[in-house]
C-alpha cells in the first residue's frame, strides 16, 4: 500500500534533485552533476579533524594534521562531509537563510556517510543551538533539521534543551581570534543532569574557524560530559 501511494506521489511530484530540478530516481537526492561539483572530503584525511589531506600522498595508517599533532584540536574528533567553496556554499546559504529545509535530505545523508569510518559510541547528539531571537526570525535551527536524520540513524538520543544559546550579533568575515571572542560565553546548560557522564555528537552546517565547537564543548566538559565529538555538513579548508 505505502509502495502504491509512492508510486502516485512519484507521479503527481517525480523526484528532482533538490539544487538544480533535474529529474532523479529518489526524492532528495542531488542530480549526478551537482554531486560532482561538490568536494566530498575522502581519505587520506587527519583521523581526528578530518582535514583533508592531498590524495596522492602516503601518510601511513593515522594520519594527524599539524593542529591535531600539537594536540590542539577541538574537538575529540571531528568530521565533514565536504569542503566549504563556491559549490557547498550553493547549498549551505539558501538551506540556512532562504529556508531550502528541503536540503537536509542529502545533506545529512552525505554527513551519516562521512561517519561510516568511524565507531560511534555517543549517547546522545546536540545541534548547535541558535539564540531564541534568531530562532524566532529564522523559524528554524538548520543545525537540527540535519541532526534529526542523523539521531535516527545511529539510534541516538536528540537532546534540543540542556544547551542554550544568548543572542549576539552576527559574526560576519572575522578573523579566528574575534570569532572566539565573540562566541565567548554565549553558551550555557540548562539541564547539567542530561550532560553529566555523557559523550555528546554535536551537529552543524558549516565549520569555519571551529571556535563555535570549542566553545560549546568548554561549556559541556565543565559540566561533566566525558566526550565530544562533532560532524558538520562542511568545513572551511585553509592551507596548514
Ligand atoms: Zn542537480
Ligand atoms: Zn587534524
């Protein structure tokens, strides 16, 4: 019967790949040629931020980039599912600020695919948070329409209130110092007891400086998570 209803579904609206409108065999899916011109982050990588390394270098079976060797990275592990450049940003811009939440779909797919390499032993997962204000005008948080499909995958708790969020004017181009400045204390947990003990998958659109994660696992380790990990649709890649 659900396959029957499908079929009509498929009819009355044939899939079309989300970006461009061509036509696709599955509802949400992107077309052959917008995947293509997305930079999907593949190995060699760094096994803790992810930074995409070049493919044609041997790097052994652990790779670490430079930041994660001094041991200075973020998070206890990162991953993305692609690079932030002209094609993501395609995608990222209208799924956060012209509501395209019809984006999600093959967003998040891409980012349960950049998890597959790894074991995943978190309790629970915690979109970034927007401020309420924010929240208010945007009618919704990009960050959770990408956990949701995410949570359900690895069968995972979806934790939307122990982390809030003040509001603080936006970012724009500043450089990685002023971003953790900026970002600094906006974070706080509502509900300590949902966090203690816990090992937290926090979820975001785009990484760029990484100071939003640093912030936010400050916060969470303070109040007793034991680990932290993060996945984001993309990531800004700066040479290092
Ligand atoms: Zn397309
Ligand atoms: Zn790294």
């Amino acid at each position: 019967m659900v396959k029957y209803l499908r079929t009509i579904a498929d009819f009355l609206f044939p899939p079309a790949c989300p970006l461009c409108d061509t036509p696709v065999s599955v509802h949400g899916q992107l077309c052959a040629k917008c995947w293509g011109e997305i930079n999907w982050i593949a190995n060699p990588k760094c096994i803790k931020c992810g930074y995409p390394f070049p493919a044609n270098i041997d790097l052994g079976q652990n790779p670490l980039c430079p930041v994660c060797a001094a041991g200075k990275c973020e998070l206890d592990w990162i991953r993305s599912a692609c690079v932030y450049d002209d094609a993501s940003k395609n995608a990222v811009l209208p799924f956060k600020h012209a509501a395209k939440i019809n984006y999600a779909k093959f967003m998040a797919r891409a980012m349960i695919n950049a998890l597959q390499d790894l074991y995943i032993d978190a309790d629970i997962i915690i979109p970034i948070p927007l401020a309420n204000r924010r929240l208010f005008h945007r009618g919704y948080n990009q960050a959770t329409l990408l956990a949701r499909p995410i949570a359900k995958e690895f069968n995972l708790k979806l934790d939307l209130n122990s982390v809030v969020r003040k509001y603080r004017p936006d970012m724009g181009h500043k450089n990685a110092r002023e971003r953790a400045q900026n970002i600094s204390g906006v974070f706080s947990i509502k509900n300590p007891s949902a966090i203690k003990g816990k090992r937290i998958l926090l979820v975001d659109d785009v990484m760029t400086t990484g100071a939003t994660f640093a912030e936010i696992r400050k916060v969470l380790l303070k109040a007793g998570a034991t680990a932290v990990y993060g996945i984001t649709f993309c990531r800004v890649v700066r040479a290092i």
